[in-house]
C-alpha cells in the first residue's frame, strides 16, 4: 500500500491551515487504495535553514530535527501540499521545510490545495515551479479555496461541498501517479 502524506504549509499560531489540511485528510480516508497521513511541518520544529552542505549533495544534516523530516518523507510515496498565500508565494516555513531534503523528494508526485483571497494560485504554481528541481511531479487537478466564500469571518474553514469531488479528483492522480513512480525507484 502506497503512503500518501498531508503536508502543511504554514507555521503561524493562528494559521487556518490546519483546520483545510484535516479535512483533505478527512476525504482520503474514504478511500482503500493507499494510506494517508497529517504531517504538519510544525510539529519538526525545523529551524531556518542553515546547513552548510545542500541535500543534493549530502544527506549528513547538521540540525537534529532535519534528520527526523528526513526519515518522514523518505517513507513517503507521495504528499499533498496543503498551501496558502503569502505574498504571492508560499511560506517560508514550507520553503524551508522543502530546501532541507532533497533525494527524499525524488521520483514521487504531489497535489496541491491551495487557499487565499485569490485562491492561493500564485502560491500553488509557485510551489509547482519549486518542486520541479527535487523531482517531484505535480497533478493538475488542483482545489482552490476561496478565504471569502469557504471560510466564515475569513477564519472558521466551512468549505463549498462542490471542492469535495475535486479533492477525489485530484487524489486519483497523485495515488496513480505515486504508484507509477515507485516503480523506478530503487
Ligand atoms: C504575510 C502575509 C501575506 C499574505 N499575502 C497574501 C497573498 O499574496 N494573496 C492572498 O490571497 N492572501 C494573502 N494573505 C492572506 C492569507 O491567505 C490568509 O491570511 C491565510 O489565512 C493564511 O493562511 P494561514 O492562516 O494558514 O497561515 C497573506 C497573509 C499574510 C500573513
């Protein structure tokens, strides 16, 4: 059975992440073809990036805490990248967590879900572009929340039931493509 991880993209203390997060992870697991798993970048701790060897060329990481993101993604086959928008990019926190690994990511597929007051697209085809050097293939199918319409008071997350069946959609690539991918794994 293939491991899908639900990665999230902010840090703050009253991020709205996590409540978007649990809920894509509350429709994956309608599903039997693979496991899904809530990894929260925060519980990491990870600190600002400051190794002095890029993880493209040594996986001997300096700080404690990137060893133990190392060790979860490596049994990763695949995520979904829980994203919201800041300053039209992502968070530096998810930008960290990212920069830290590297052949971890390799050779396995992601979606996105985004959110913002413009949907959180500038950020998801920021992180597209990102994930393009750790090899990481990104699905098309991408659910976009809007903080004005699936959010109340911009803070209590009560999405439009419609994004549930994108959700679907976009978990029936990254499980396609998560399994595809493994094979040229070594
Ligand atoms: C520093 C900062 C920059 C932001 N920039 C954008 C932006 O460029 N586009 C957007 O749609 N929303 C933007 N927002 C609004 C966020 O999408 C909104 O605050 C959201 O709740 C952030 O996610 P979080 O609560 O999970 O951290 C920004 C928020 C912050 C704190």
């Amino acid at each position: 059975m293939i491991k899908i991880g639900i990665i999230t993209g902010s840090t703050r203390d009253s991020r709205v992440n996590i409540q978007v997060a649990e809920w894509v992870k509350s429709i994956a697991e309608q599903r039997t073809d693979a496991e899904f798993e809530l990894v929260d970048i925060k519980d990491y701790n990870l600190p600002k990036f400051n190794e002095p060897i890029p993880a493209i060329m040594s996986q001997d990481y300096q700080a404690p805490e990137a060893k133990v993101w190392s060790k979860k993604i490596q049994e990763l086959d695949g995520f979904v990248f829980v994203t919201p928008e800041y300053n039209k990019a992502i968070t530096s926190g998810l930008k960290d967590a990212i920069d830290y690994l590297y052949v971890e990511w390799n050779h396995k597929a992601a979606g996105i879900v985004s959110y913002g007051s413009t949907l959180g697209v500038t950020a998801a085809n920021n992180l597209r572009l990102i994930l393009t050097v750790p090899k990481v293939a990104t699905v098309g199918t991408q659910p976009a929340l809007s903080l004005f319409t699936d959010f109340e008071e911009m803070t209590t997350f009560k999405p439009a039931p419609f994004h549930e069946e994108t959700v679907q959609t976009m978990l029936n690539e990254v499980v396609a493509w998560s399994t595809a991918l493994k094979t040229i794994r070594s």
